[in-house]
C-alpha cells in the first residue's frame, strides 16, 4: 500500500450504499462535484449527508466559475476547521461514465482548492 494510504481502512462492506454511508459519517464534510442534476450515487451521496445531519456542500460543474467555486469552498471548509485541527474531507460525485466533461472541472477546481488550503 503507498505511504499516503497510512491510516486509511476499507469499509467491510462491498455494498456501495454502506460504504457511502461510512465515508459521509466518518469525515467532518462532504463536497459534492455534479454536473448538472445529482443522480443515482451522488444523489444518494447528498441524501445520506442530510439524513445524517453532516455538513454538505455542493457544486454544479457545469455552471461553476471554477475560481469562484474553490474559494466558495475554502471558506466552508474553514467553517469546518475548528482550532487548527485536520480536517477529512469526503469528496464526491459522478462517475466519469455518467458526466465525462466533469472530470476536467473538478479537477482544477480541487487544485484551486488545495492550493488555497494547507493540506497536510
């Protein structure tokens, strides 16, 4: 397993609706990419945030100002960091099979993200 790996366990689970569930309840916040409507899994991603009462962000692609949409993220993940302390971040969204042009997007966006966020 790579180095940067350390730390992590998979869920027990090989039911996508489980490990979903792990992964919302198990980070301080998810960040959701779509492009366009949430469907299937990353509707049910947002769904389970709600339920679970976890703090939620979501961000069309499709629409997004790419710089806009990483300093919009910034700041809501700042709200997440309470006195300096890491904090794990779920991101999610569509499959690359169900949104192709969503890969370019999320990507500079999270860069963008990253670069303004001390990630550890």
């Amino acid at each position: 397993m790579p180095t940067r790996y350390v730390g992590l366990r998979q869920a027990d689970s090989v039911d996508y609706a489980v490990r979903t569930q792990k992964n919302v309840y198990d980070t301080h916040g998810t960040l959701v990419l779509m492009w366009g409507p949430a469907i299937g899994g990353t509707q049910e991603t947002i769904e389970i945030a709600r339920r679970l009462l976890r703090p939620l962000m979501e961000i069309d692609l499709a629409t997004a100002d790419p710089r806009v949409a990483a300093e919009q993220a910034a700041a809501w993940l700042a709200g997440l960091t309470r006195l300096g302390r890491t904090v794990r971040l779920n991101v999610a969204g569509p499959r690359a099979s169900e949104a192709s042009a969503a890969y370019e997007r999320a990507r500079d966006i999270l860069r963008l993200l990253f670069s303004a966020v001390a990630v550890v």
